[in-house]
C-alpha cells in the first residue's frame, strides 16, 4: 500500500456482532536507505573488459539495512542484472572487487541495493561505468644489431587513451603476430 495515501496503520477488532468503532493506531515511519558517493575506476585497460573496485559510503540510515547487494546491470533501473561477488553484510566492508577481464557485455552502469532482513531495496543508486582503455601507437624497433639470431636497438612507441591509469608498460618477446588480431 501507498504510504503517499497513508499516514498510520490501524486495527480493529471485530465480533460475530460487528466491529469496534475505535482502533488501535500506530504512525507509519518508512524507513528509506540508500548508499552514496559510489566510485569505480577501471583498471582493465583492455577496451571491452573490466576490472577493479567498487566503493560507496554506507547509508546514513542504517537501522534496517542488514546487507548491500552491488550488479553490473544493462541500465541506471537494474535490468538485466549480474550480481558482483555476494552480499556485503553491513559493517563488514563498503568494496567489492571486479576481477580484471570481466566482459563489459551490454552493461552500462554499476547498480548498488540496500537490502533487509524483508526484501531488497526496489530502486538502485545507479553508477554509469566509464570503460578505460589504453594501448601504445607509433610502436617501432629497428633492429641494429648486425648479428644472425640477435637483436638489440630501441623500442620506442607512443601512449594512447587513458595514460593517467599506466601504471608501467611491459615489454615482451613474442612469437605470435599480435598485429593479426587487432
């Protein structure tokens, strides 16, 4: 029932004969719990993969709430949801962690729910997910070492897209043509 209607829960007793005239009452105090400041910075620099943590501030009206319950979901609504991790009880941790090559699939936001001892909270604090992505340009080695099977120049390159989160680069020796794949 509509608490925008309802102010206060009454009960009356009733007999074979009829029903009392005056009722027991209590006033209605909806409890609404939400978490705030929601944060996630992707780490996986992979375009279409996702990694890292996501955090919040727990609710300022803790009362009722007994868990939070955090999803990647196709919208700000919770639609097509996936649960990230299980439910974080309160007090316990205001983090999950989104292990790195999770497929963003068709997920645009991070949806956290406050849950009870009852049910789970019916609408989310959304969080639209940015997907970070870096990789290198202008990558190039020209080999100056005159010798059959060895190699020795410099390997320069230029950073692309979210350099702010490139931690290093690591460079490797390969036998597969990556360039293949791209």
């Amino acid at each position: 029932h509509s608490q925008n209607v309802s102010t206060h829960i009454a009960v009356y007793t009733r007999s074979s004969l009829v029903e009392q005239t005056t009722p027991v009452s209590l006033y209605i105090s909806d409890t609404f719990s939400f978490v705030n400041n929601v944060s996630f910075i992707d780490l996986d620099l992979d375009l279409l993969d996702l990694g890292g943590d996501i955090t919040w501030e727990p609710s300022t009206e803790e009362s009722q709430v007994t868990h939070y319950a955090v999803y990647l979901s196709t919208s700000s609504r919770g639609t097509d949801r996936s649960q990230v991790e299980q439910d974080i009880m309160v007090n316990d941790t205001e983090h999950v962690h989104l292990v790195s090559n999770q497929d963003i699939a068709s997920y645009t936001h991070i949806v956290i729910y406050t849950g009870s001892s009852l049910t789970e909270q019916t609408t989310p604090v959304p969080f639209l997910i940015y997907d970070a992505e870096s990789n290198v340009t202008d990558f190039e080695f020209i080999d100056r070492d005159l010798d059959d099977t060895q190699v020795g120049g410099t390997i320069t390159w230029g950073p692309r897209g979210d350099v702010d989160r490139v931690t290093y680069y690591a460079v490797y020796f390969s036998t597969v043509d990556y360039a293949v794949y791209l």
